[in-house]
C-alpha cells in the first residue's frame, strides 16, 4: 500500500490541516449521518485545522452513475480529497432473494452485476483522480438481515453479494494504491450482536448510531489514536489537589447515539479515551469536581493508574454536545439541499424552468404521476415535496450552512480547573 503522503497503515490518509473531503457515493452518504460524524470528529480533535466535510450523495446510485455525476457535483466542490462508497445499489437487491435462483436469467443479472461493479467502480475512481483529487475507497454497508424489522426480510442473501463487492473494493484499492477502510464487517458485527437495538429503520441505511461507527472506522483507519491525550500530575501526599486543564481537543460526547453504540462496539476504549492519573495521592476514595460539581469518585490507585476524563460532564463535554447538535443540523440543512439541487436538475432537462411558476406546478404534476407506478413512491414523493418547498430557498440554504459551518468552526477547547478532594478515609 502507498504510504506517500501520510497515509496509514490501515490505509486511510491522516487527516490534515485544511482538507476538503467530499463523501461521495449513494444513499448511505446522502440519506445517512456518516459524512457529519466524519466532520464532527474533524472539528474535536483537531479543532485548529479547518478542514470541512462534504456530503455529495444520491439515493439509488451505482458506480457507474456516480461516475457520470462526479464532473457535475463533486467536481465543483473544490475538495482535495474524496471517500467513495458504493454497492448497495449495483448489485440488484431484488435478484438476490433466493439461495438457488428458479431463473437461469437471475443468475446471469447477478454475475453481471457484480462484473459492472468491478468495472464501474474503478471508472469512479479514475474520474475523480483524473481531478487531481485524492480518492479513497469504504466498502459498501451491509443489510441488516439479523434484525427485527419486518421489511425486505427475504433479500438476506443481499450480503452474499455486498460481501463480494467489497472485496473488488479492497482489491480496486489495492491494485490503484489507495486508501481503504472496511466498514462492512464491523457493522455486520454489531447487526449481528445486538439485533435488539436496531442500527437501521429499514435494513438498508445505517441510524446516527451505526454511522458514528462508521466514521469512528475510518478515523481510525487513518492511524488517528483512540488516546487522544493524557495528563499526569504528582499529588504529593496530600489529600486535596487542584491542577488546571488545558486540552488540545475534545471528547466524543456522551450522547444517546454513543450510548447505543456503545452497547455493541467499544467505541470509549477505541476512541475516545482522554487519560487523567494523578499518582501520590494519600490512601482514600477521592472526589473528581469542576467548578463545586462532582465529576466521579474513585479511589487514590484508580486515580494513579488512571481516570478516562473523556466520558465525564467536563466542561468539555459541553462544547462536544454542541458541536454535535451543530453537525445534527448540518446533515439535515445539507440533505435539504441535496435533494432540492436533484430536482432543480430535473425540471431543467425536462425542458422547464425553476423560476416559471407556471412551469414548476406542471412539472411537479407530471412528476407526482410518475412516482405512483415507482416502488418506492412515498420517498420519491418526500423529494418531490421537500424541493417544491425549497426551490426559491436556494440562497438561503447556502448561508445558512455557511454560518453553522462558521459556528462550529469556532468551538474550541479551553481551560478549566479541576479539584480532587478526598472523601473516604484510607
């Protein structure tokens, strides 16, 4: 594997001061929360760097329409660096419901699927190089077949295909040396693990969740430490001691997605440990506080040994909950826009006009009669719907985004002072 430029062992480049990273791909990058989770560890941990996160997804897309749609939408982004997932979608979920096809024709889609994929996806990846951009490959997700959904329970032998796609992701990589980071395996595992919880709503896209876990693996497939600091500080002997914090970055939050995911992936010991020891404290049980507030209570070894601060209500906990109901707006405000941008797309080569209002009610009309013969309707409806309220909000859109980028540009760490007092006799 190339190792130029930073790249780590596991495949994926560091991240670095300035980078523009668009995640490009198909719904799970536009429907999914994955992109945000990959800004908001960004803006944590490397809170000087400036580096932005885009989302350039499209629901329904293959390799090769991403491959067509890259000049038009990810090129424009200005990004010096690119995550590329497809699969979920080249594969035809619906040829895939039976362990022996009845037709011979199902078999002969499956195989050419599978070989459109192999083709398709390094055309992508060509394309976006050929840029001058930094392409880096994710595997596809898997589909939750463990879980309690009622839905597409029958397409369980989906993962027979999706597994095989992502390894012509890996070898794409491989042969192309670029980045690569597997998702499918530890979202499999926690799919698998913890049915109970329900990581997806349709078996299909990953919850905020299940896509902090994937933007955790591809953090940490660029060499990024799950120890992201550690302070030592020397009591003395004494039974009372104040020292100041001053960190470099910020924890994950302790928040009700972390919390489920933490059931199924050890997402504290693997990424989110900031270590406080204090050794030479006198025998006892002593009190962690913050401005008169108990933190934790710990005994003086498990302090000398070691406290994950990470997971306390630090003041810098606070600012971690507020980069994250930033970054939960983001996903929101950003999928707004992707889809009115879609639809914007398609009243103009329908040959009408976003500003003949005329134009658009007939449009929408014929649109709307269309979707009924869809599968899908109520989603291609809920498009429909979301960019017909939005399309004179264009502008609009762009600000706003731009000024919750702004405000969660400007969350920083910063001094506090902790107390540690005993409370327990020795």
């Amino acid at each position: 594997m190339n190792t130029q430029g930073g790249q780590s062992k596991g495949g994926i480049a560091q991240f670095r001061k300035g980078d523009r990273i668009v995640c490009f791909g198909d719904s799970k990058t536009e429907m999914g929360f994955y992109p945000f989770a990959l800004q908001l560890l960004c803006q944590l941990r490397k809170p000087q760097a400036g580096i932005r996160v885009e989302n350039c997804g499209k629901s329904g897309e293959t390799a090769k329409r991403g491959c067509a749609r890259w000049p038009l939408d990810g090129r424009p982004l200005g990004c010096n660096r690119a995550l590329v997932l497809y699969g979920g979608n080249d594969i035809g979920r619906e040829d895939w419901r039976e362990e022996v096809p009845s037709d011979n024709a199902i078999v002969r889609r499956r195989n050419a699927a599978l070989a459109d994929f192999g083709i398709w996806l390094p055309k992508c990846v060509d394309a976006i190089l050929a840029d001058g951009v930094r392409a880096e490959i994710v595997s596809p997700a898997p589909f939750d077949e463990w879980g309690n959904q009622p839905n597409l329970r029958e397409l369980k032998l989906a993962n027979r295909a999706l597994g095989r796609c992502r390894e012509i992701a890996r070898k794409t990589a491989e042969e192309k040396a670029l980045g690569f980071s597997d998702i499918f395996e530890p979202l499999s595992e926690i799919y698998r693990r913890r049915p109970d919880l329900g990581f997806t709503g349709d078996r299909i896209h990953p919850d905020p969740a299940a896509s902090l876990l994937m933007a955790c693996r591809i953090w940490l497939d660029s060499g990024e430490p799950g120890e992201f600091a550690r302070t030592k500080a020397d009591a003395g002997g004494a039974t009372s001691f104040a020292m100041e914090m001053e960190p470099s970055a910020l924890p994950l939050p302790v928040e009700d997605k972390y919390r489920k995911l933490n059931k199924a992936w050890p997402v504290t010991e693997l990424v989110n440990r900031d270590i406080l020891a204090v050794s030479n404290l006198a025998a006892g049980t002593y009190a962690i506080k913050t401005d008169g507030r108990t933190l934790g209570v710990f005994p003086a070894g498990v302090l000398a040994a070691g406290v994950n601060i990470a997971v306390l209500e630090t003041p810098c906990q606070e600012s971690a909950r507020k980069a994250s109901g930033i970054c939960a707006k983001l996903a929101e405000l950003v999928r707004t826009r992707l889809l009115r941008g879609q639809v914007v797309r398609e009243i103009r080569e329908s040959g009408f006009s976003p500003d003949d209002s005329g134009g658009l009610a007939s449009f929408f009309a014929l649109a709307r009669k269309a979707a009924e013969a869809l599968p899908w309707k109520d989603f291609r409806n809920h498009v429909l719907d979301t960019a017909e309220q939005t399309i004179p909000l264009g502008e609009e859109l762009a600000a706003e985004e731009e000024r919750l980028r702004k405000e969660l540009g400007e969350i920083r760490p910063f001094r506090y002072q902790i107390e540690i007092e005993r409370i327990g006799g020795a």
